[in-house]
C-alpha cells in the first residue's frame, strides 16, 4: 500500500465542524496513530503528508497551520502553509495571549508613547516602570541613614552555612547540649531502641551495644571516605 493509499485509510472526512470558522466545513480527523497531539504516519506527520498530497511541497521555512484549530485534522481545506511567527499568534497559547494584550494588568494602554518594548521583543507599560522605579529610589532614600544590622556569629549562623570558629564551636556546643538534655530522660534510649548509633547520639546512651553499633558506623564511614580518595 502506498503512502497515499495509507493516508486514505486512516481518514475519517465526517468530523465535526469548527465553531469557531464553520465555513471551513468539516474536519477530517486521523485515525492512525499520533504523538498525542498530531497525527503520525510513516515517522511523518499526518497534517503535512496531507498538504503536500493535496497542495505540494511545502515551502522552505513554513509551518502548517491549523485554521480549525483542531491539531488531529487533516482536511487541507483546513491548512495553510505560514511562518513560524504567524503559527505561534495564532495560537492559543501565552505568546499569542501576550501579544493580543492591548492594556497592562494596570490599564495603560500598550500603544503609542507608553510601549517600551526590550531587547527580547516583549512589552512593557512605561508607566508602570517609571512607578516602580520612584517606589525603589524612595525605598533606598528611607533606608539609607539607617546602619546595618550586625551579623552575630554561633549555630544559627553556622546553619546559614558560616564555617568560622565562632559559629563551628556554638554549632558543636549546641550539640552538646542536646545530647545532655535527652541524657536527662532514662527512658528516652529504651524507647529510641539500643545497638543503634543514632541512639548513641541522640540520647548519649553509652551501653556496650550502642557504643558497638556508633564504632562500627564510624568505621565503616572512614573506609568509604578511603575508597573515595583518589
């Protein structure tokens, strides 16, 4: 079976007609296989095997669009051969929904003196940047006979990731504490559960199974630490 015969049998002309343009007439939907949006044939897709079945080759540099909006439609009354610019406004997606924008979420309009378009092509309200520059410049202007506040060292710090010695020792003296504080409680071991490192730790239970069971951890993280180095 040839490529056009193929085509033939996976069509299905009695599709629905598009709401939106209904003197397209109907669609004609592919039954074959898709990628979950387009239809495929043969590694082609099906819209474009439809095109140039019907129309020719398709021009270099064209995409195919969809005039019924209905990607699985393979009717060539409903494609047309446009540029990639044209594809994507015409779209429904947020590049088409920015750039049918007429007003800023503000209400200036996006036209005249009051566009500022980018280097990247996108549009800006001129008033609603010259607004948000007077609001920073006031900001800075109240802030700046103000000091800075002083950064205090110790284990809040050494969590923000300081590693100086102020911070490293409040870090292992908070520790310390810790493990003094559940020291306190003798049932705090027996309900963590013993032979386990993290109760040796945690609760400073020093019996011969967790002080076992932290040796041997510690043991076993020195020879994956050796195993490491080159």
């Amino acid at each position: 079976m040839d490529l056009r015969e193929s085509f033939r049998a996976r069509t299905d002309k009695n599709g629905p007609i598009p709401e939106e343009r209904p003197s397209l007439g109907p669609c004609w939907l592919w039954t074959g296989g898709t990628n979950g949006r387009y239809g495929k044939i043969r590694n082609l897709y099906a819209h474009r095997v439809s095109y140039e079945l019907s129309k020719g080759q398709i021009p270099a540099g064209l995409q195919i669009d969809h005039l019924c909006r209905n990607t699985i439609c393979v009717n060539p009354n409903h494609l047309e051969a446009v540029t990639g610019r044209t594809n994507l406004l015409r779209s429904r997606g947020f590049a088409a929904r920015q750039a049918a924008q007429t007003d800023c979420i503000h209400g200036h309009p996006l036209t005249g003196d009051n566009l500022y378009v980018d280097k990247r092509s996108r549009r800006h309200c001129r008033e609603c940047r010259s607004r948000r520059s007077r609001e920073a410049h006031a900001k800075k202007q109240a802030t700046a006979g103000k000091p800075r506040s002083v950064i205090t060292h110790g284990a809040s710090r050494y969590n923000s990731g300081c590693r100086c010695d102020i911070c490293r020792a409040g870090k292992a003296q908070r520790q310390r504490d810790s493990v003094a504080r559940r020291a306190q409680d003798p049932t705090a071991a027996d309900r963590a559960g013993h032979g386990k490192q993290s109760t040796y730790r945690n609760t400073g239970c020093r019996c011969m199974p967790c002080t076992t069971a932290n040796r041997e951890a510690v043991r076993a993280a020195r020879a994956r630490k050796k195993e490491r180095t080159p």
